[in-house]
C-alpha cells in the first residue's frame, strides 16, 4: 500500500513535469500552427541557465528565476529571428527549420559549457526526503515540482480562460485570419506565445535538471514524450494537454512499477524481465494509437468547446 | 636533356621502390562516441591514446602512426557503418576503441571478415570472448559479467545476505546483472531493467527497492545515467540507509558532477589511477599535465590498447602482412600495463586483478580509492566458449 502511494505520486510528478513541457508545444503548435522540434532545446536551455546561475548566485531559487528570464528571451529572440521566417509554409519546411535549431542549440551549448555537462545541487532543504503520511516518506524536491507545476498550471488557466491576451490566444487557436482581421496585433502575440512556450520548457528543464542531469541533447528524449501528449490531449488545447499528461504520466510509471510483476505471473523468469521493460514503454503509445482510432481530434480538441 | 629526364625517372623510381615493398605507416581506426550525452568518454579514450602516441613519439617499431578517429553516435547501425568505411576506403591495419557492448557487436564482422586485427578498449559483450571469439580479436578491458562478479563476491565476503538489482535493458545492462547473480550467495529480493537508454527517472524502481527492504542495492548505469542515478538514490532518501555497490557508474568523467551523492559508493574495477606501477604513475601524471583532468577507465584501456598495437608491430618490424605472427606478438602482450602485470587468456581477453574502490571526500576532492584487492588474477570466464577458429 505504501509502495502504491508512493508510485502514484511519482507518476503524479512525472505526469506534471510533462505537463510543462506538452504546454508550451501545444501552446505554440495550436495557436502558431508552427511543428516546433526545438522545444527540446530551450528546455536544455533552461538546464543550462539554471545551472550557470546559480553556480553563481550561489542561490539555488535565485538561479532558477534568473533562468526562467533568460529562457524567456532566448525564446523570444528565435522567433523574432528564425521562427517568423516559417508561418504559412509547409509542415515539413517547420521540421526541417527546427530541426536545424536543434542541431544549432547542442552546438552553441558545447561552445559555450562544453561536452562534459554540469549539475545542479539542490540545497539541502530540498535534498532530503520528508514524511508525508505516518510511514510514507517522499522526496521534498519531486513534492516541491509537483506545487510549483500546479501553481504554473493554475496561473496558464487564469491566462488563458480568464485575461484578455487568453481571449486572443483562444482566438487564434481557433480561427487565426480572423483575429488578424480585426486588427489584433498577431506578430507580437506570436512572439508572447512563443516566450511564453520557452520559458515553460526552460522551466520543465532546470527543475528535472537536479533529479537528472545537465547536458546536450537531454529534452530530446522527453520531447518524444511531449508530442505525444500533444496529440492525446488534442492540439492546442492547454486543458487536453493537463489531462493528457498526467495519464502518460501514470501510465508510465504505474506500468514501469508494476508490469514486470504482473508478467512474472504468466511468462518465466528471464522472458518476463527481458519483455516487461519493453512492454511497459510501450504503454503510452499504445493509448496513443487507442485515442488516435477513437478520437483523431484529441481528447479535447481546441476550437470546439 | 633526354638523359636527364631519364635520370630523374629512375631516380623517383628508385625512391618509390622500397615505400611499396614495405609498409610505410601504420594506419589504426578508433571507433567510439564523440558526439551526444557521452561524447565525454569518447574524448577521454582519445586523449589517452594521443598522449600515449606521444609517449612513443608518435612512432611504432620505427613506422608513423595515423589514427582515424571515427564517431559511432552511440548507436550500433552508425558504428557499423563507420567500422565499414575504416575497413573499406581507409585500409587501417588495426581497428581499436569502442564503448558500448552493442555497438561493438555490431561492427566486428566487417572487421575480422577482413582480417584486421580487432582491439577493444572498452565494450565488455561476452559472446565475443566466449563463442564468437576470434583470433583477430582482442581485448584490454574485461567482458561485462567480470567486475560486477569481482563486486558480488566483496559482498559475499561482507557477509551481505539479501540484494536489489537495477540495470538497463540492453546487453551489458543484462550481462552485466547477470554476472552478480552468477557470483551473489545471498538472496536476490528483485531485479529491474530500465529503457536503454531514453529512461533517466528511475523514481519507479528506486520505490520497489526501497519497499523491498534489501541490505544493500546494487546498479549498473554508465554515463551520464550514473549520475542522475545516484541524484535520485540521495533524494529517496535511500543513500545512508541502504549501501550501494556499482559496476562503470562512477569514473573521474561523471566524478565531478556527482560529488558528494557518490561518497561512499563501492565499486569493482581492473585499474585505479592510485594503482602504484611505474606506468600508471608516468600515465597519471602526464594525462593530467596534457589535459588538465584525472584519467578515467575508459582512458587507462585505451593507453594499454594502443601500447599493445605498438609491440606487435615493434615485435613484427612492421611487417603487418604476417597475420599470424602479428597474432603472435599481440597474444605475447610485451608492453608495461597501466594495471600492473598484463597476461591474455586463451580467448584474448586478460586475465586481471579486480580492485574494490571506494569513493572519499578529500577536502573539496572526491576521488576514488582502493580499499581490497576482491579477486587476483581471475581468467575470463568465457574462455572455455572459445574454439578459437
């Protein structure tokens, strides 16, 4: 029972660090109509920064928010500088564009930090696990993830549900000309969405960078994991990507914790501890195709209500 | 004026003549990982075949050396196919290097098809010592069951009685826990294999470790992968509380990026850099003096893999095309070892002392040291596999 709890707050904190970085890509592929592959980076970016500033702060929190600041702008300055280059071109052209950042972003990060990586030590009060319930014991930092996520999810609803500049991202999800033909300035929301997007992948990356670690290449294996809760939840819908990501989330987990005992019960030994790892990273996409079959438009899609 | 120019002619005829009969350099291709996460290994490994190129000045039984260093991508499609290219269009005399299990099994066909000569400096993939063994393959590293055998039998002595296993699922991850097994006398509470090598949060099975209640976890994750692994132990609250043992997972590379998560971790490992032979020290200090950083592993085999190319062919004169003698030379192994004495079993893999280390905290230094010597001179268990042909 222990163990229980303990695997579902783990896919919990999972399921919301996905979350983060699914939000930014939906964002920016629903509202953008832009197939952005170098989301992945500017999370490294953010791992980068974080571990830059607060090796020189000294201050674990201060380099955080320094980072989240210089995600944002590098953000900022892509989109001013190669992502405006790709609107009302062809999806492919958008893979290729962004595809050219990646390999640009692992190369500047090289020149810059070079190949070996860095780390980000926690400070100590995060370090340490605390008892959560009488006898359950969870690491402080993954708690600390899991209410920094929520509060990030909450401000993005307040944003996108309830401020003026949600209305016009909702609108452009839903019908982009129409926005512009109203006179809403579409080039700088663009370029707000996009920071925005980056600073949420920046944040995603410098708070996994204490748990895993700082180096090049680290979003794109996640980013796999990102897209595909884009497509689950329905794209460009932030609420699709909430709800999608904390079923990948479980899914992985709980299928990670408890799909190799469940298959020691029907296959041998040595089949079962060769098959289950495999079998159990194929979860998520297998409820991926499920939804694909049932709903093609995503659990919520955007621009229907 | 004819005359002259017929002078000329022969004179370059002359000059050319002997460069044909005779092997006029020797061409060597080292294949690893220079790109991605763990391009960091890939660099050491070079390095450390560089400096000791130029501890030979560059020269081996009298003949210029020219490595081609080519990047696999950590992936075993890509090595294969650089492996093919150095056999192909380069023509190397010796192919050396190679990190990953997969990846060298992978590309030796190509490489022993063409009776070059096959030196693996790192990858431990059993079937190459035990039934694919050949007689153009050798190696200065260890297979992947020996070290953590050489940490399963540390415990045995420790009188640890019950262990949790976790590895990656791929073929050192499996070959690598297998060889524990193999050696552990306590009881096995449970074992798990992760996603090789996209998976970096290991909170599921740290969590089933941690409700297992074993006295001691072992794990195997190189790379980068070792230090989100001990990241993770610290923050589950698992370090101090159950003793962990690891296999590759801790090196001067990932060192210094793990600190103090790592003070207190044993491992099992052929070589130290605190290894007291003349060479080791020589190799130690010079490896610092060139490239500012502690050596690693990786590096020590790499050293030892191109000072055995080097006596082979001093001890051949460079006369590469006599694959038996070069056979010969290479199985005679008549260099100085970085690990002290070096002898080849009868499947070419070395028959070695396994060191235990301990990682220590020494002022604003984390280092690794040797605290027992676990087995003394083991063979490679695959050796009776081997038919050699």
């Amino acid at each position: 029972m222990t163990l229980f709890v303990e695997q579902c707050l783990n896919g919990l904190q999972f399921g919301l660090l996905l979350f983060l970085l699914a939000a930014g890509l939906t964002l920016v592929f629903g509202i953008m109509d832009l197939v952005n592959l170098a989301h992945g980076s500017l999370y490294m970016l953010g791992a980068y920064f974080a571990a830059t500033f607060a090796a020189w702060t000294g201050s674990f929190v201060l380099g955080a928010v320094l980072a989240l600041g210089a995600t944002l702008v590098v953000g900022m300055a892509v989109e001013v500088v190669a992502m405006r280059r790709l609107y009302g071109r062809d999806h492919l052209d958008h893979v290729l564009g962004t595809f050219g950042l990646i390999l640009f972003f692992d190369e500047a990060v090289r020149l810059i930090w070079g190949p070996g990586g860095l780390s980000l030590p926690l400070p100590s009060w995060l370090s340490q696990p605390v008892h959560i319930l009488p006898g359950i014991e969870y690491s402080a930092y993954r708690l600390a993830i899991m209410a920094v996520t929520l509060t990030v999810a909450g401000f993005l609803y307040v944003l996108v549900m309830r401020t003026r500049v949600g209305m016009l991202i909702r609108a452009g999800a839903s019908n982009r000309e129409m926005v512009a033909a109203l006179g809403v300035n579409i080039k700088l929301l663009y370029t707000l969405v996009f920071g925005l997007g980056a600073a949420l992948a920046g944040l995603a990356g410098l708070m996994q960078a204490p748990i895993l670690t700082v180096q090049i290449g680290m979003g794109e294996n996640i980013l796999i994991l990102a897209f595909v809760i884009t497509v689950i939840g329905g794209i460009g819908s932030i609420r699709g990507a909430f709800v999608a990501a904390l079923l990948v989330g479980f899914i992985d987990t709980l299928g990670r914790a408890f799909f190799p005992q469940l298959l020691h019960a029907f296959l041998g030994g040595p089949a079962a501890s060769t098959a289950a790892p495999a079998l159990s990273s194929m979860l998520i996409y297998i409820l991926m195709a499920v939804v694909l079959v049932a709903k093609p438009e995503g659990l919520f899609p955007a621009g229907a209500k | 004026m004819r005359k002259t120019l017929l002078a000329a002619g022969a004179a370059l005829l002359l000059a050319a003549a002997p460069a044909a009969a005779q092997q006029k350099s020797i061409k060597i291709g080292f294949v690893s990982t220079f790109s991605g996460p763990v391009a960091a290994i890939g660099n050491d490994m070079r390095n450390a075949f560089e400096l000791a190129l130029d501890h030979m000045d560059r020269k081996m039984g009298g003949l210029p050396v020219e490595v081609i260093y080519e990047d696999d991508g950590f992936k075993p499609e890509i090595g294969k196919q650089k492996t093919e290219k150095l056999i192909e269009s380069d023509k190397v005399d010796f192919v050396s290097g190679f990190i990953w299990s997969n990846v060298v099994y992978a590309s030796y066909k190509p490489i022993i098809e063409s009776k070059t000569f096959l030196i693996i400096a790192n990858a431990g993939e059993t079937r190459l010592a035990g039934e694919n063994c050949s007689p153009f393959i050798f190696s200065t590293a260890w297979t992947n069951d020996q070290n953590p055998h050489a940490v399963a039998d540390y415990m045995n002595h420790k009188g640890v009685k019950s262990v949790y296993l976790i590895g990656p699922n791929y073929a050192a991850g499996k070959e690598n826990l297998a060889g524990f097994k193999d050696a552990f006398k306590g009881k096995v509470l449970g074992e798990d294999y992760t996603t090789w090598p996209s998976q970096l949060d290991f909170s599921a099975e740290l969590a089933k470790a941690k409700a297992a209640n074993p006295e001691a976890v072992y794990m195997f994750y190189p790379g980068a992968a070792g230090v989100q692994f001990l990241n993770q132990y610290a923050q589950a609250g698992l370090k101090g509380s159950i003793p962990l043992y690891t296999t590759f997972s801790i090196d001067s590379l990932s060192l210094p990026r793990q600190k103090d998560a790592a003070v207190g971790v044993i491992s099992a490992l052929q070589w130290s850099a605190d290894l007291p032979n003349d060479a080791n020290k020589k190799f130690v200090v010079d490896f610092k003096k060139k490239y500012g950083t502690e050596p690693s592993f990786y590096a020590a085999q790499s050293y030892d893999a191109a000072n055995l190319i080097a006596s082979a062919v001093a001890a051949t004169k460079g006369n590469l095309s006599d694959k038996a003698a070069v056979q010969k030379a290479l199985e005679k192994a008549d260099f100085k070892s970085v690990r002290g004495g070096f002898k080849f079993g009868p499947n070419h893999y070395p028959t070695q002392n396994y060191y235990m280390q301990e990682v220590v905290k020494e002022g604003d230094t984390y280092t690794q040291k040797t605290m027992a010597t676990a087995e003394e001179n083991q063979p490679n268990p695959h050796a009776s596999k081997c038919s050699m042909k």
